[in-house]
C-alpha cells in the first residue's frame, strides 16, 4: 500500500480512469467523515456493552480516547474506502458492457463513466 493519499491513475485491473476530473475527490471528505463518525457510534455500542457509560467514573473520556486512537490508526483505511466508495457512485459497472469480440470471449466487463455519458449530452 503506497502512501494513503496517493491513487494510481488508471485502474490496474479495468483500465478506469480514476480521477474522473479536475478535484473529483474532494467529496471523499465527506464519505470519510461518515465513515469516521460510524466507527465512533461502532466503538461506542461495544464500549457501552462491555464497560458502561458515565461521567461519575470518567469512563465517558476513556471512550473518546479510545475512538479516537483508533479511528486516527485506521484513518489511511478509512481514506483509500471512502474514495473506492465516492468512485462507486459515478461509474457504473454494467454487466453488458464488453470492450470488443475477443474481450466477449474472456467475459470482461468495461465499466462505464455515467459522468462522462451526463456530459455528452
């Protein structure tokens, strides 16, 4: 795993652009802050199942400690699913797509870029 906010261009398996234009990952802010807040309420059911919540023992700060040590551990996961998750919502990967008559042999499938089928119109 190269570093966490580096993406190669191009998908090594389908050939997909990755950056699909100009600042097209600046919405993975907000896939990540989602992701970040759901591994917060995660940590925060086992938390309370195992140990408790209150303010009397101080437990409540041991649990945003403890959240927050992991989701800054597990942040580089959390950016690289966040941009696999924001590129799941533009590109659609059809199952009738296929490049041509000796990729139909093969069965492989071409994704197709809605954003660029949006803009052809």
């Amino acid at each position: 795993m190269n570093f966490p906010s580096t993406c190669s261009n191009h998908c090594p398996v389908c050939g997909q652009k990755m950056e699909l234009q100009v600042g097209f990952y600046y919405g993975t802010g907000y896939v990540s802050y989602a992701l970040s807040v759901a591994l917060f309420v995660f940590n925060l059911v086992w938390y309370w199942a195992i140990f408790g919540l209150s303010y009397k023992d101080n437990s409540i700060f041991y649990y945003l400690i403890t959240s927050v040590a992991v989701v800054i551990v597990l942040q580089p996961l959390i950016m690289r699913y966040s941009r696999v998750l924001y590129i799941y919502l533009f590109v659609k990967y059809g199952s009738h797509s296929i490049k041509s008559t000796a990729d139909a042999k093969t069965h492989e499938l071409v994704p197709r870029n809605i954003m660029a089928e949006r803009t052809e119109v």
